[in-house]
C-alpha cells in the first residue's frame, strides 16, 4: 500500500469490547486532595448522581412518561455560558466559542460573533489538527474563508507542501498568515501568498521572522482569527487579527512598539523555497523553486505580484502543463507606507521596488507612531487586474474588518443554521458543528466575476475562459457520503459542480479523478461517473446530460493513453491521464491484472462500481445496450473472490492468484473483501449466504481489520442489517461514532480527505447511510440523538429525526416510522428524504427483530 496518498493506517477498534479513549479523549491527570471531608463529599455527590442517572434513565422509559422530551443531555452553548461568568471578560468582549479543552483564548470582541448562531459557537476549527504531525490527525487547519472559498486565509507556523500543512497547533511561532490553495495535505499548494508583519528590522526569511505567543492569546473561527505576537528583544508586541472573503484576505495590524522610534513594516512573500515530493514517502523530497514577480507601487500605495507555484506539476506529463499558471495578488494598505524594498533568499535590497525569481518577497515600512494598519490582500487566477477588482467587489476600502466578519459568518450560519439537536454533549454539539463545516470547504470555487461575466483559469487548456469552476475534487473519497451531503445542504452549488467537471472533460479530455489545478492522477477508479449518476438519479440541473454522458461513457470504454505500456503506479511521474488504469485487460479478463498495473485488486472493484454508476447514467439517458453491458460488467468484482480463502485476491493476467496482501490501496483483502457496495446480494451469494456474510463481518471487527480511517471501511458497518443483522450495524456504527470522533484537535480518526470523514459521522447520526451513492438510496442505522431537525434549503422541508433515548444509550431499534407509517425495508430512495417529515424511531436497550 502506498501510504503517502492519504496517511499511515492506525489500529482500529479491537476484540470484542468497546473501544477505549482515543489520544484526543484522554482525560487530564487530576490533582490528588488529602482532606477526608472534601473525599467524602466527592463520593457522596457522585453516588447521588449516579442514582440520578438510573432514575432518569428508568423514568424515560415509562410509558406513562415517554412524551416528556429528554433535555439532560442538550446542554447547549446558550445553556453553558452562565458557567463562563468565572472570566474576566472586557467591555465588549464575549465569550464567542465553547470550550474545546486546548487552552486557547474563548474571549472575542462582539462584533466577530455576529451574526449569533449557535452551530457557529461549536465549530472547533483546529479538530483534526492534533499530535506534532497533522498527517496522522486529520489535516486540518484554522482556516477563516466561506463555504467552497477559493483562498483559504490561515496562520501560519510552519511551511507547508505535501504531508505538511501550513498550521499546527503545538507550535509556538507564527510565521505570517497565507492564503492557501492545498485543498488537502496529501495534495501539493498552489501559487500561495503569504503576508507578515513585525517592528523594527525588516526580516523576510521565513525562519527567522516567526514570532512567539500564548496559547492563551489565541482565538480562532471560521470566520476570524486574533492573536498577540512578541516581536522580541524588548521591541513590543503585535496584535494580528483577520478575516476574509472567497477571494480576499482582510488582515489587521496593531503595533504596540516599546519606543516611539521603532517603524512597523509589513512583508509580501511573493515566491519561496518549497520541496516536490518524488516517490511515495515524505522523506523523498527535493527542493523546488517556483518563480515569483513582485512590485512596490508607491503612487498607488499597493504591492503587486505573482508566483507560479504548483507542487503537483511533476504529476502528469506534458499532456496537461498548465505552463501559463499563475495566482496573483495585490495587497492594499489603510494607512500610507513611507518606504519598501525587496529581498532574494532574504537579502535585503531597500528602495528596488520591483523584482522577479526565486525566493522572493517585498516589504514596506510605516511612519514612527503607525499604530493600526489594514491590509486587503486579492487573490486571482487570472491577472493582476482581476485580483484588484476582487477586492473591489469583496472588501472594498470603506467596508471594516468586522464586517467582513460578519459576512462570512453569515454565510456559515446559513448552513448551520439547517441543523438543529436535542439530546447532544457539548463534544457531541462540537463534533456535529465542526463536521458539518468541514464538508463545506471542497470543491472550492475557482471562477471569479469578471466584466465578462464569470471567468476562470483552465489549467487543462492553459488559458482563461468562461464559465463556472471548480477545484480540489477528492473524488474517491468524497463520492461515498460527501457528495450526497452536498445535495441536501447545498444543493445551489451541486449542478455547478459536476457542470465543471463536464468542462474538465471538454478541456482535458476526462473527467477529473483528484484535480488540484489539473489532473494529479491520485488514487484509483472513475468515480465521477457515481456523482454524475447521483445527481441525474435526484434531478440535480444546472449541468449539460448529454455531454455528461458522453463523458462517463468514454470512462467506460475507452483506456488511457500507454495503458498496456505503464503500470500506473502511485504518484507515478509524467504519466498520462489515469482514469482507468488497466481498462484494456478489465475488458478482456473481467479485471485489471496484479502482474500489468498497480492497485490492481483495488481498481478491479471500483471498476465494478463505476460500471453500476455508468449503467444508471445511461439507462436515464436512453442508451439501454449500453446500460445493459455496463450492469453485467458491474459483476465483475465477482472474478476476484477466491473460494479458497474466502477473500477478495488480485489476480495475474494467466489468471493465477497474486496473493492476500498484493493489489490494494489505502485497505486490505479483508476491507475489499466488502467492497461490493451495488451489489450486496450478490455478495450474500459468493459466500454463500446470508450468515456466512455476517460470521465474516464479526471476524472483520472482532479481529480489528476495520480502519474507519480509510474510507473502504466506511460502508461496512452497515453491510450488518443488509444481511439481516440490524443490531450489528447499530452497535458498531454507535461505536466507531464514540471512538473515532471527538471535539479536540485530535478528534478524528484519520485525515478528513475533504469532508468524507465528517460526512459519515452526520448521515450516521441521523440513522442512515448512502451504501450505494450512485443509486440515490441509503441503508438505515440507528439515531445517535434524542432528536436531529435538518432543514433542507432547496425546499424548506424538514427531515425530523426523533429518537427518544438515543442519547441516553438506546441504540437499538425497534420501530420507525416515517409520516407515520411503519417502515420495514431498510433502504431509503432519495425521494423520501426529499419530502421531509417525521422520521419515528422507537429505540430500546437490547436486541430487536426490527431489520431482520
């Protein structure tokens, strides 16, 4: 397996018992009191709350109390701030997040907490940024940009490339802010722009300019970051506060310098020293030096530049170059500058006001006594001017950091807002909220509102063009729960997006797999076809059918460029297109063969998929031939099931076996084993019933192969109830819920790969799950909480999730209803979610017969 695509693979829930702590839920050491009456109290009041807690429990359940609504467990941001009147909190000020445990400032100005909302105040943006290593935590960052933004504006401790993100929060220093285009670690940065501030000296080396703070002065949102940096050497103390919109960084400076003599001064890096990634380890890597251009406008009091930065370049060959990228800022001041300069490698060289190469920055120094500075930074794809005009049309100069704060909060309250829980912890609240943000960020928007309408830079035909775009497709992740997220919260943006997917085949010939600018070729199968197939199946507009079809169609049939000649190997270099690696002898043999490509087991299997996706694609589209061989094609899988061991095994072109542990990626022989996610029938057959299925599901989890953080393992826990064993998916989805989410920095399992980690934790709480995305259905579970309200924007309805005594520990089900009627099969068309309604789940505390 090739780990560096995603991350090493941790060990998962083991034999039998239920899953202890993981590192983010270690409870702190506790402090040792000696004094016998204090003890005695302890134990007294915890006796009595336990026996609280069983009398809660057992009244719940009675039936003549069964309609009191459950609150115990709902102990709101609203609820608990009574408790934060301990801090001393300025005029002003307010408490504006819940606590997340990791010593970080809580305290905010008023005005960036506005507009209130409740989802807002439990988003904990470093979750999934824990251990000195993100790779292995999630790999995220305190991002402050707006749902799908292009440019994401985070602090910056350290420099960032693939397996290394930009922030962590054990570090000390902050080395700037940058405006980010690294859609996900794994992945490589994208024409950056990094900005710093300091008094006194002009340091511009990236090391040698990080400044120190408290954790205790830091305060993070997804819509505005402060913090309190100390320059050093007695020369004062920098205030840095910052918002942004979808194009443009809005960042505030206040300099308390310790003498009236020292000038403040702001740094623009306009290219720097980063690394490329060769072969499939972080440590192989070598320097890489993009280009960069800036320029110091003392007239129009602006700094402009560009770099052409694109880690992922060595990728794909000379089919997609995308020679001509750049990304362009152009930074704007509040208060005029009275000097600047340029560096190289950080040598300072005052008054050039204009240079271009490697490892090159700008800086511009204020008056003595300068006490506030604002910066707008735009950001573009396609020219200067256009990076001028963003920030004309986002933050123009009279509009004030706050409300540039509140704007972009609004836009995340929106969403939240559709979201409403009874029955939640507050962790519970935080791992909710922050999920729910997490699978708002990707795709991000790349077209941007030009005089000519809405216009973008096509890196597959290296040039400017009209229409509506998008980046960071995470397709082999995201096609499993995240997408089908996306179609119930955000539906606006849904044709949009699979419309650029269909200009990315108009232009570079395929339909994206991992685009990052271009295509990457990272991981396996073409599950574009899924998205296209999910989104037709619920009557998704807003993108062109036929011209889709076309473009599933060609996955389906046509191999790619070499494909009997390269192996097509993780992060291989220079390689054409991917897709469907192996198609040639797919088509032939019935699967790509272990001994002629790479992943091949892998890829057998999702070939299967896509080929169910394409077959719902062209049945909508009236192509039944087609539809017809791509169903009995979606069969295939079966030529991978070795009778003998009772495992999936990749196969050599002379049919041979190739052995358990060859041909997988991000998984192994027991993980694909259940990678029949269209056709578990047929599965339930190869092993020869239906209990055979569910021995293998028990020795699956009892012997600690399912690794939720690889997504192979996400549907799997509700393969249980599709073979008559509903209590199986209720337990184990309840326990990978507790185990592998919490609300710190280590609240994830794994990396979040683009919202699909988060995107399983809410489908799963509301009790159902997209098994089989392309078909638009979704198996049940069980609710996590006493209740779940999610409003869907597109029509208003609601969807009401009740389940009294879901929180309280009732995990298994006995009835549901929806709209009041019993319902007995256990997959849902997306059409009865779309109608809303009452969703009526009776839970108990032991084993049902409901499912079976």
């Amino acid at each position: 397996m090739s780990e560096i695509r995603r991350r090493p693979i941790t060990p998962s829930i083991s034999d039998h018992s239920i899953p202890g702590p993981s590192a983010g839920q270690r409870r702190p050491q506790q402090k040792l009191w000696r004094r016998s009456r204090l003890l005695l109290f302890l134990f007294v009041s915890a006796g009595l709350l336990w026996l609280y807690n069983i009398a809660s429990s057992v009244f719940d359940n009675l039936p003549f109390l069964a309609s009191r609504d459950t609150q115990r467990f709902n102990e709101g941001f609203t609820e608990i701030r009574p408790s934060d009147l301990e801090f001393d909190i300025p005029p002003g000020y307010i408490i504006g997040h819940a606590d997340f445990g990791d010593g970080r400032s809580r305290k905010c100005k008023k005005e960036f907490v506005q507009p209130e909302s409740e989802g807002c105040n439990w988003v904990n943006v470093n979750l999934g940024n824990g251990g000195s290593e993100p790779n292995l935590s999630g790999g995220m960052i305190p991002s402050v940009a707006p749902p799908f933004g292009m440019t994401r504006w985070t602090p910056q401790t350290r420099e960032n490339y693939v397996s290394m993100c930009p922030y962590n929060q054990t570090d000390t220093k902050i080395h700037g802010f940058i405006g980010t285009h690294q859609p996900a670690i794994w992945m490589g940065e994208s024409g950056p722009v990094e900005i710093h501030a300091s008094l006194g000296e002009v340091i511009t080396d990236f090391e040698k300019r990080g400044l120190s703070f408290k954790k205790e002065d830091e305060y993070a949102s997804p819509n505005y970051y402060r913090n309190l940096l100390d320059v050093g050497n007695d020369k004062g103390e920098l205030e840095i506060e910052m918002s942004a919109t979808s194009r443009v960084g809005h960042i505030r400076y206040t300099f308390n310098p310790s003498s009236e003599f020292i000038k403040p001064h702001v740094v623009l890096q306009a290219s720097r020293k980063t690394w490329i990634l060769h072969g499939d380890q972080p440590d192989d890597k070598v320097p890489y030096y993009p280009n960069g251009y800036i320029e110091i406008d003392v007239e129009k009091q602006e700094v402009r530049g560009w770099n052409d930065e694109r880690q992922d370049h060595v990728l794909v060959g000379d089919e997609l170059p995308a020679k001509n990228f750049k990304s362009y800022f152009v930074a704007r001041f509040s208060q005029p500058f009275s000097e600047g300069g340029i560096s190289h490698a950080g040598k300072i060289q005052p008054k050039v006001l204009r240079g271009q190469g490697n490892v090159l920055t700008g800086y511009v120094q204020f008056p003595e006594n300068t006490k506030e500075v604002e910066v707008r930074v735009g950001v573009s794809f396609i020219s200067l001017e256009q990076a001028s005009r963003n920030i004309d049309l986002e933050i123009p100069s009279s509009q004030t950091l706050a409300q540039t704060s509140q704007s972009t909060r609004s836009l995340w309250a929106d969403k939240f807002d559709l979201l409403s829980v009874e029955g939640a912890t507050p962790s519970n609240l935080t791992v909710l909220y922050t999920s729910f943000a997490h699978t708002l960020v990707y795709p991000y928007e790349i077209s941007e509102p030009t005089p000519q309408g809405s216009m973008y830079y096509s890196g597959y035909i290296d040039k400017v063009v009209s229409g509506t775009s998008y980046s960071g497709y995470s397709i082999w992740d995201t096609f499993r729960a995240q997408s089908a997220w996306l179609i119930l919260v955000a539906p606006e943006r849904v044709g949009g997006m699979i419309q650029s997917m269909v200009q990315d085949y108009k232009e570079g010939g395929w339909l994206p797999m991992w685009k990052n600018v271009v295509e990457t070729n990272i991981m396996v199968g073409s599950h574009a076809d899924s998205l296209i197939a999910q989104a037709m199946k619920v009557g998704v507009t807003g993108f062109d059918y036929l011209e889709a079809w076309q473009a599933v169609r060609k996955n389906a049939f046509t191999p790619p460029d070499r494909d009997t000649e390269l192996r097509f190997g993780d992060r291989e270099e220079g390689t054409p297109q991917e897709v469907r690696a192996g198609l040639t002898e797919y088509k032939k043999l019935g699967y790509v063969a272990d001994d002629l490509h790479s992943e091949s087991g892998s890829r057998t299997l999702d070939y299967a998929y896509d080929d169910h996706a394409a077959s719902i694609v062209a049945d909508i589209m009236g192509a039944t031939e087609d539809a017809a061989l791509l169903r009995e094609r979606s069969k295939n899988y079966k030529y991978l099931y070795n009778n003998q061991t009772g495992h999936m095994e990749a196969r050599n072109s002379d049919g041979s076996w190739a052995g358990q542990e060859k041909g997988w990626t991000e998984g192994d022989h027991w993980a694909y084993t259940l990678d029949v996610m269209h056709d578990v029938p047929g599965l339930i057959d190869l092993m020869s019933g239906k209990s055979r299925l569910v021995h293998f599901l028990n020795r699956h989890f009892e012997g600690g192969h399912n690794l939720h953080t690889n997504e192979p393992s996400h549907h799997i826990p509700y393969m249980y109830i599709l073979a008559s064993a509903p209590h199986k998916t209720q337990e184990w989805v309840r326990r990978i819920g507790e185990s592998d989410y919490n609300h710190t920095a280590d609240g994830l399992s794994g990396n979040e790969d683009c919202g699909q980690m988060s995107a399983w934790y809410l489908f799963s709480s509301m009790g159902l799950y997209p098994v089989d995305p392309a078909n638009a259905t979704y198996v049940l579970g069980a609710p996590f909480f006493d209740k779940l309200t999610l409003t869907l924007p597109s029509t208003g309805k609601r969807i009401e999730v009740r389940a009294k005594g879901a929180s309280s520990g009732m995990k298994y089900v006995k009835n549901l209803q929806i709209g009041g009627v019993d319902r007995e099969d256990v997959v849902v068309p997306h059409d009865v979610l779309e109608k809303g309604g009452v969703w009526e789940w009776e839970m108990r505390g032991d084993h049902q017969v409901w499912g079976m």
